[in-house]
C-alpha cells in the first residue's frame, strides 16, 4: 500500500514537473496576442491579428515577428520594439497604444 502511494506521488509530481516546463517555453517564447501593424528589417508593414508568435513579411519573407519578438508600428507611424508576451504597447515616442483592436 505505502509503495503504490508513492508510486502514484511520483507520477503525479512528474506530470506537474512537465506541465510547468511546457508553460514555461511557452513564457519565453512569447507572442501579440491582437492585431498589430509589424514592420520587417526591410520597413515593409503587414497587420497580423490573434495571438502571432511567427510572421514572415508578406512582400520580401524577411521575418517580422519571431517568437514574439517584433517591431511594432503606433497609428502615427513610429517604430518600436516588443517581446515576450504582448497585448499592449504604449509608443515611447507619442505615448499612443500601439495595439490596434
């Protein structure tokens, strides 16, 4: 009796060890979560949407969000970068919510 229960005290402290792993890489990862105007090192813009943690630029396939990482655009044309996990960026020019839903 006392073997089965630390055998099922192991197992349910491996499933946890594993789940906080995955939730972990998903952390550092990152992505927006919204929708977006991204710009590539190139300076073409494209509008993503939803939650995007990978977007290659629809004119030239230069990469404009990788792992979350991506240079957004405010509604006034400013550039900035973000990273990790966004849902919301004030331009540190004008002070405008880049975010755009």
């Amino acid at each position: 009796m006392k073997q089965r229960m630390t055998s099922q005290c192991l197992a349910a402290a491996l499933v946890f060890g594993v789940l906080s792993m995955t939730t972990a890489v998903a952390a550092i990862s990152g992505f927006l979560e919204g929708t977006w105007v991204v710009q590539c090192a190139d300076g073409h813009r494209d509008t993503v949407g939803g939650i995007t943690r990978n977007h290659n630029c629809e004119k030239c396939g230069k990469k404009s969000v990788s792992e979350g990482g991506a240079l957004v655009v405010c509604p006034d044309g400013h550039v900035s970068g973000v990273g990790a996990i966004t849902r919301n960026h004030k331009c540190p020019t004008c002070g405008k919510e880049c975010r755009r839903d």
